[in-house]
C-alpha cells in the first residue's frame, strides 16, 4: 500500500471547499497549505489559502500573489493566491489530493501578504 503524502507548509492540493455560506469560496480549487506539517497532525485541520484564475476585484487590494508557470516545481498551477480567503480545512476527511510545492520566495511573499492583511504596518 502507497504511503498517504502528509500536507505540508508551501504544498498546493486539490480540494472541494464545499460546502460554505455567502461569499465564502466555492467548489473545488487548488490550495496552499500555509502551517507545518506537525502542527496539521496535531490538530487534524490544516491552514490554507485559495487559488484561483478570477479575483479581479481582490487583485486590486494587495491581497493575492500571482502564480506563473515558474512559481511550482510542475509548472501546471497558475492563477492568485487569495491570502485574504484562509480557511482550516481537514484534508483527509475532503480526499484531498496533492499537486505541487510552491517556490520558497513565491510561499515567503504569501506569508508577507498574510501578515501584512493580519497587522498591518
């Protein structure tokens, strides 16, 4: 039997965020796992921020990074990270499926986006 890859800081899976409520985001969509791998086992919830390929009006506030061809070691994720939209979700019970490691400068941007959006300067 295939080990179970276990989620990890600056890994993006494929997960159905459903369901949710009013302007929460919607459906299945890449996400990027924002806290360690040990702190996830711990408490089997994971902290992870959406992808998307819209997100025009966020682009406009300073709350995404954008993700090219370069930024994953595939190469076949592209689209916003919308740091605002994090969300802690349980990746086993969701079959949550892996798909890429972001770049470490494109996942330390992310983390500045966050911090910036949590305590602003």
């Amino acid at each position: 039997m295939a080990k179970t890859k276990k989620p990890h800081k600056g890994q993006i899976w494929h997960i159905n965020g459903d369901p949710v409520n009013g302007k929460e985001f919607k459906g299945p969509h890449y996400y990027l796992v924002i806290t360690d791998s040990q702190l996830n086992n711990a408490l089997g919830t994971t902290l992870c921020a959406p992808i998307t390929s819209g997100g025009r009006t966020s682009r406009t506030q300073s709350v995404t990074v954008y993700l090219d061809g370069s930024s994953t070691d595939t190469g076949k994720i592209t689209g916003c990270v919308l740091c605002y939209q994090l969300r802690s979700l349980d990746l086993l019970a969701r079959k949550a499926n892996y798909s890429a490691t972001l770049e470490e400068s494109v996942f330390e941007e992310v983390l500045g986006k966050i911090i910036d959006i949590i305590d602003p300067q």
